[in-house]
C-alpha cells in the first residue's frame, strides 16, 4: 500500500551525517544509506510529504475554535510550508521540475493523508502533529544515503524545530472542555502510530535482505517510538 515511501534504491554507501537525535546514543549512528531513494525521488517524495501537511493545516486553520488558535496554527502551517520550499529548492538547483519530482508519490500521500485524518477538529491536528514529526525524524534518519553536498542542507530543513506547542495547547485546552477528549485522542494516537510505521516497514521489508534490515533497524524504531511516546506524554496522553 505504502510503495510510494521508497522509489528507486542507492546501494552506495555514503558517510553518516549526526541528526537532532544525536544525544540519544548508539541508534542515530546505524548507517541506514542503503535503504536510502536516489536524491530525485528522495526530494520529491519529503517535497510532497510538507505540501500535505501545509494543505492539512490549512483545513484546521479554516476550523479552528478561535482566532487564538487559527493565528498559532497558522504559524505551524508556515513552518511546513517553508519544508516544503527548502526541499523543492534542492530539486531546483538539480535543475529539476518540483511538479515532475513529486507526481510519482502524490496519490498514495494524498490516501495516507485521508487514513490519518479524525473524525473531529482535535483528532485531524493530533494526527498531523503525530504523523509529520514521525516520519520527519525517519526521513532524517534517512540523509545518511544522500549525496555529501546536499545531504547537510537537507537534513537541516527536515530537523528545523517547529512550533509544537502552539498545537499542544490546542489539544490541551479541548481537553480540558471535553473530559472525554483525553481517552479518545489517546486510543486515536496509539492507531496513528501503527499506520505510520506500516509506511517506513514496508520499504524496509522490500529489501533485498529483509531478516538483516529488519534486525538491524530495530534500534532506530524504538527511537522514534520513544519520540512518539514524548510526544503524547507532553499532551498528558498515554501512547
């Protein structure tokens, strides 16, 4: 279902760049290059990945509870945005065409995109904020596979921080109104992790070794998975 995360492979090893998890410890430094796209498809992929988070904001800019929160969610909506224009920068300076980059992945994005998406106002936000950061710290991971010249650029625009606790604030104050909030958004962050891990499994899972890849990415699941669980701890929800 999730071919789109990975076009077509580089088998080139390339050095291993440090990410934002760098303090974590031995997990950030396994070498994930081979199972890295080439950087088109890489780019047009990540490219689209932020235009889809952009376009999701913007539909809970246009339903939100008040001008207190459009204006803030508005700013996260800009921060995706300019994700979205750094990577399509990189495409640009390869002299390639964004729209012809991005086409290949933009049918089965736009099918996670509605997977992903709540039955509320609250439950479409927590499931950007769960799925974007997840799959923003994957992609990261994912650098190491990059070409040295762009790889530093890219994986700056992918670990730039954003304004998470514009949307935790959000989250926190419906809470606080809706005692059954809590337990619902709980139960709908726990499915939103399933599914967006299903989309990085299966790429690994169609590598020419998948027993060994599968052994040797265990490290950096568990990572994002704890990711995930701060994540959910700072909305005082169990992940």
């Amino acid at each position: 279902m999730f071919e789109w995360l990975f076009g077509r492979r580089r088998r080139a090893k390339a050095p291993v760049l440090g990410s934002r998890l760098d303090a974590i410890g031995a997990a950030d430094r396994i070498d994930l290059s081979d199972l890295t796209p080439d950087l088109v498809s890489f780019l047009g992929q990540t490219a689209y990945l932020e235009l889809a988070v952009f376009q999701s904001l913007g539909r809970v800019v246009a339903e939100a509870p008040n001008l207190t929160v459009k204006e803030g969610i508005s700013v996260v909506a800009g921060e995706a945005l300019a994700k979205h224009h750094g990577l399509v920068a990189e495409l640009r300076k390869k002299k390639v065409d964004p729209a012809s980059a991005m086409e290949p992945f933009t049918q089965a994005i736009d099918r996670f995109e509605v997977l992903t998406r709540g039955r509320d106002w609250y439950e479409t936000l927590l499931g950007i904020y769960i799925t974007a950061g997840f799959l923003d710290d994957f992609f990261a991971r994912l650098v190491t596979g990059l070409p040295r010249t762009v790889a530093a650029r890219v994986s700056a625009v992918l670990t730039t921080p954003g304004s998470d606790e514009v949307i935790i604030a959000a989250l926190r104050e419906g809470m606080a109104t809706d005692p059954d909030l809590g337990a619902r958004l709980a139960l709908w962050g726990r499915r939103l992790v399933g599914d967006t891990q299903l989309v990085a499994r299966s790429a690994i899972a169609a590598s020419d070794s998948a027993e060994g890849i599968h052994r040797r990415i265990e490290p950096v699941f568990t990572d994002l998975l704890g990711a995930h669980s701060r994540r959910m701890d700072e909305l005082g929800l169990t992940a």
